[in-house]
C-alpha cells in the first residue's frame, strides 16, 4: 500500500485497472484491488472467517458506542478496529479441533481514563430479569456521582449481545435488566462501564462476572 502526498482523488473516479485509490480519515493511499478467488478456502481460511463474523455480530448490540468510547484512534486504526482486534483476540481458534471459543473474563467493550465500575454481585430475582450491584466509589465527588452505567450481557454460545445503555448513576448501585428472550436459561456474562454525563469520557469495562 502506498502512500499519497499529492492528492490523485481530485479528477479521478473508479478505478485504474488492479489499482484503487482510497481516501481514510483525511489521508489518501493506493493499493491494489486483490483477484477474485479461483478455488475453495481451506479449513483454516474458514475459521477466520467465522471468526470474524461472531465478532462482528458480538459487538453488533454495542457497535455505535464502541465507535466513539473505545480508546483513542492509532493512526488507521479507529476506536472500531481497536474493539473488534480486542474481541478476535479473545475468541481463540483452535485450529486443530476446528473450534472458537471466547475468552470472556478478557473481552472489553469500553476503555477510557474514567473512574472504573467495582462489580458486587449478579442475582437472577426472575428468569426473566437480572440485578447487578456495583460499589458507590464516587467519593463524595460531584462529578463521579453522576456517570452513568453502561452494562453488557452475553450468553454462553449466542452470537448476539444485549447492551444497556446510560441504565443507571453510579450513586444507586444497582440495576435490574431485562433477559432477552433468547437469553432465558443460558449461562450469562456480565460487564460494566462508566460515562460521564456529557457522554464524553468513559471508564474501562470491568468484568462483573458469570451467573448460570
């Protein structure tokens, strides 16, 4: 991939054979278009492509706030790459068995400077429902009494995730979400997070736990 320091995109459209110009977040690169696949992918190829895709429709329930709160943008990587290298990363292949399977204690769906969640306890008062209780670690500040919880539930061997969005302050504690139904009965995972009230400046997700 090569880089542009005098722009081509003024003028030029489509394609020039193979060669594709591009234009990412305000710089300009050529590249060549890769050929169409002549044969089969092989077990292997198969696996990250499987990969991948459960990565994506992990994020799927988070992506808009992953998007602006994971991270800052390194160079071409956008606080969206940075989340889904964090999640391929943590649903190892083994290649030898044909198998993924995610690492959920490493999965993070939030990183900033905030003041992070303490997670207490997960309770099931229904099959339907779930309570978290976090610690109120705000310490009198103003501030930090206000951020807001941001909670993400998984289940063991779904593809989709459940995010709740600004659910609670940090001051109350505790929060009681809705199971999606495809989620009743399963083995749950539980992460938190914080924001801000301006809904600038984030906490890194925090592992709550597993409740079966």
């Amino acid at each position: 991939m090569g880089k542009i320091y005098d722009s081509l995109l003024s003028g030029t459209s489509g394609r020039t054979g193979r060669i594709v110009v591009a234009n990412m977040f305000g710089n300009e690169f050529t590249k060549i278009r890769p050929r169409k696949r002549t044969s089969a992918p092989s077990a292997k190829q198969l696996l990250i492509y499987q990969r991948m895709r459960l990565s994506a429709e992990f994020m799927q329930s988070y992506r808009a706030y992953a998007c602006d709160h994971f991270g800052r943008r390194i160079g071409m990587k956008s606080c969206y790459n940075l989340a889904m290298t964090n999640l391929m990363t943590n649903f190892l292949i083994d290649f030898a068995a044909g198998t993924i399977t995610p690492q959920y204690p490493s999965i993070s769906f939030s990183k900033g400077s905030l003041l992070a969640a303490v997670p207490l306890t997960l309770t099931l008062p229904t099959p339907e429902t779930l309570t978290v209780t976090w610690q109120d670690n705000s310490a009198g500040n103003p501030a930090r009494e206000t951020d807001w919880v941001q909670i993400l539930i998984a289940a063991k061997d779904q593809p989709l995730t459940s995010f709740v969005e600004n659910a609670a302050q940090r001051t109350a504690g505790t929060y009681t979400a809705n199971i999606p139904p495809q989620m009743v009965g399963q083995d749950l995972y539980v992460w938190l997070a914080f924001r801000d009230t301006l809904g600038e400046e984030v906490s890194n997700s925090v592992y709550a736990g597993t409740i079966i």
